[in-house]
C-alpha cells in the first residue's frame, strides 16, 4: 500500500468505499474499535466533556 509507506492512513476491505467516500471528505478512523465516522473529532474536546 502506498499509503502506508508515506504515513497516510488508508482504508483496506470496504466494500463501494470509493463510492461511498469522496475525494475531499473528512473522516475519523478509530482502528480500536474498526469504524469510519463522517467528520472530524477533537480528542480533546471529548476528554474534557468526561471529566
């Protein structure tokens, strides 16, 4: 995979994935738990929201 190799994270076995997710689109990946959410995610915001 290219991707890997220059550090970007890339997205492997999903089925219409180029169809599905557009050039362009901002995703989060959370690789613990296997999902692709739509948008971004700060981190730090939900941190602090626990606390």
């Amino acid at each position: 995979m290219l991707g890997l190799r220059l550090g970007i994270p890339v997205i492997v076995g999903v089925k219409q994935a180029t169809e599905i997710i557009r050039n362009g689109t901002m995703v989060t990946l959370d690789v613990s738990k296997g999902e692709v959410c739509s948008g971004a995610f700060n981190a730090f915001q939900e941190e602090m929201e626990l606390v």
